[in-house]
C-alpha cells in the first residue's frame, strides 16, 4: 500500500510541476519595423486604426508613442501569456528602446483602408470618418484628412455614398495626412 502511495504522490507531484510549468508566461527580445501610417484592424466587435509592423500580430505596443510620417525601427520585448484573457491577444508587446526613428518623404503615397462604420455587426454604430471643418475629416478620433482642391468631388462622392474603399494618401500635411483618391 505504501508502494501504491509514494507512486501516486510522485504521478501527483510531476503532473503539477507539469502544469506549472506551462503556467509560466514566456518572453523573448524581437525587432519591429513600423511603418508611417496606420492600418485599420478588426477586433472581436469593433474596428479601428493600429500600427502597420513588420509581424502581423503586432498592431500596439505598450510605451510606444506613434507619430504619423516616421519609420520605426524599435526593440520589443514580445510576452507569450500563459493564461490569455478569453476576449484578448495572447501575445503582448512592450517597448524597450527605439533603435531608430526616420521621416518619411512627403511626396510619398501609401495606401490605406476607410471605412465608415466602427462596430461589426447591424444596430446602432459610430462613424470611422467623422467631418471636422470644411475639407477636413478626422479617421478614428487619430488622423486629419486634408481634401486638396482638385480632390474634393472625388472625396464628396465617397463620403456621400459611404462606400468602403482602398483609399491613396501622402504625408504633405503638418499633423495630418493628405487625400489623393479612392482605389476600387
């Protein structure tokens, strides 16, 4: 019987060293290169604008402060969670260090997704794209879009049919960006 016991104890005692061993969150030192803009993200509910990385996963990184125009080079320490929340990511990431930070050129085009509603699903929603002044719109409470001239029928007839599109920008704008039209 004391065989039978000391076995148990033993079965007992790796299974929850087992376990606590695969309780332990897990971290590693990466590099992520940003890009200037932003891209629209999907969660569980709702969508909105997180950063454009070199890995997939990476849309926000904890400490990083993003401004609009820059290439990014930083050193990131990535955290696989042992236990993730049920409705979050089970990776975070936590700047350690920008390693560089480089303007990009302002006649640069880059291309980036609009859409109107915020919340996935039908009932109430809230606008994405939210008029500010007269040629001036605000995308997710984050970034100007300036309308030049010679783009504001192509704008008006975008934001009047709330149609989603693939939309061209440049970084012309103090603080925002520039519309150069709509891609099907």
């Amino acid at each position: 019987m004391k065989r039978y016991l000391i076995l148990l104890l033993l079965i007992l005692g790796g299974f929850a060293n087992t376990i606590a061993q695969s309780q332990t969150d897990s971290t590693s030192i990466i590099e992520v290169k940003i890009s200037p803009w932003k891209t629209l993200h999907y969660g569980a509910f709702f969508k909105q604008l997180g950063l454009t990385s070199s890995i997939e996963s990476c849309n926000s990184i904890e400490g990083f402060e993003f401004e609009w125009g820059n290439y990014y080079t930083l050193e990131v320490k990535k955290t696989i969670l042992a236990n993730p929340p049920m409705d979050g990511s089970s990776v975070k990431y936590n700047l350690n260090k920008v390693k560089s930070k480089t303007p990009a050129t302002g006649d640069m085009v880059f291309q980036m997704r609009l859409e109107f509603d915020r919340y996935l699903g039908n009932g109430e929603n809230e606008d994405l794209i939210v008029k500010k002044e007269e040629d001036i719109y605000v995308y997710d409470r984050d970034i100007e879009i300036h309308i030049p001239e010679d783009m504001k029928a192509e704008w008006r007839n975008f934001y009047e049919a709330r149609k989603d599109a693939n939309a061209l920008f440049t970084f012309q704008v103090k603080d925002g960006i520039l519309f150069r039209g709509t891609r099907k």
